[in-house]
C-alpha cells in the first residue's frame, strides 16, 4: 500500500507539466498538492484527472482569505471536485465560514498558521504583533481547531508543540518546509527532515522541490517514503 503521508508539491508551470511529473511517479506516490501557482495553468483540471482517472488524493492549496459569504461560496464549489484538503487562513471567521463551505463534504479544511518562508522580522514587515513564533503559531493553531478546523498547516519545528495543544486530538498536521538531509532550503526558513517532521507529530509531509528538481523524481520520492519507514 502506497505511503500517503508523502504530498508532493506539483510546484510546475501548468497541468501538462504536473501531469508529466506524476506520471514519472507513477505507484509511489499516491497524494499530490496544487497551489495557487498552477490554478490559471489548469490546477483544477489536473487535481480533477488526477483524483478521478488516476485515483489520486488531492491536497488544494489556495490559502483562501476573504469576507464569510465569500470563502462559503467558495469552499462550496471546491467541494464539488471532491478534493481532500483544501487550506484557508488560519482566522476563526475564515475556518467557520470554509467549513460551512464544506458542509456534507469529506473536504478537510486546513488552517494556515504562519508561512514557513517566514521569519521574525518578515512578521515585523507585516505589523505582525510581537512574540516567537512558534508561540505564535500555536495560538492560531489552537483558534483556527476550536473554529473547527479538521487540521492546520505549521512548520514542522512548531509540529511537536501543536500536537500537544489540549484541542489538538483528532486533528491534522501537515507540513511544508521539509528537506531531506542535504537538500537545498530554497524559499523555506522554519524547516526539518521528512523523519524528523513525523517523529514530532505531523500527519503528512509536504516535499516538492527536492522530488520535481531531482535527475529521478521517482528515486528521490522512494528515497523520502524510505527514510519515513525507517
């Protein structure tokens, strides 16, 4: 059975580009992300190909901020693509609204904490109020699971610390800025190993990257699930 707990980031230029990559990975890998870089290159398109004729599980990663009645609506067409998480900002109001949006659905709704490509001093840019961020992030965490998020999406240097919030039983954590030991950290800051981010309590990793950019994906990919097994 295939390792779910690799995403892969289909972090290319368009669906054609996407759909090549998943076929060099074939069997060993059986859940991919499409972020909001590919949606005018045909990301619903593909996650749709992918799920239905591939039997795929789909991770769409918009990080939807808007008004209620907005992110309802929209969270509400997404779930017709019977997609399986969907991120949103990690605001109360935003989580309600998304998971009302999803009602009846089994779309997962994962809270964005703080972007792993950012620091300290990107959050003092941003009129961010003070405080560590791992501090931070927790407390999102802990708003966006009593808003009703079904996970959240945390750097998995703050994975331990989410795992054992008081509300976090039964919820998902996934993490982006993993790098396997060697790997370049590109545009990531808060980051750690695929064993490691496990070890601390995410759910899922997300690696794109070090799989998309490798000679053999495939080989890079079996690598990873690898090193999670081991």
């Amino acid at each position: 059975m295939t390792d779910d707990r690799l995403i892969v980031a289909l972090d290319v230029p368009n669906a054609l580009a996407g759909l090549e990559l998943a076929e060099k990975l074939g069997d060993a890998v059986s859940f991919y992300k499409i972020g909001l870089g590919m949606l005018t290159g045909g990301g619903l398109a593909l996650a749709d190909e992918l799920k239905r004729e591939h039997g795929k599980r789909i991770f769409l990663d918009m990080k939807l901020f808007d008004i209620g009645a907005t992110i309802e609506a929209a969270v509400r067409g997404l779930a017709q693509y019977d997609l399986d998480f969907l991120t949103v900002h990690g605001d109360p109001h935003v989580v309600r609204a998304a998971k009302e949006g999803a009602s009846g659905k089994p779309l997962k709704i994962l809270a964005v904490t703080i972007l792993t490509s950012l620091d300290r001093a990107d959050l003092d840019a941003g009129l961010i109020r003070a405080g560590d961020i791992p501090d931070l992030v927790a407390e999102r965490a802990g708003r966006a699971f009593d808003a009703g998020a079904d996970g959240v999406i945390a750097s998995p240097q703050e994975a331990a610390m989410i795992r054992a919030l008081p509300n976090a039983a039964g919820k998902l954590i996934v993490t982006p800025g993993v790098r396997p030991v060697g790997a370049a950290l590109g545009d990531q800051k808060r980051v750690a190993t695929p064993a490691q981010a496990i070890a601390d309590g995410a759910d899922h990793i997300v690696v794109g990257r070090p799989i998309w950019a490798a000679p053999d994906p495939k080989a890079a990919a079996a690598a990873i699930l690898d090193e999670l097994r081991g």
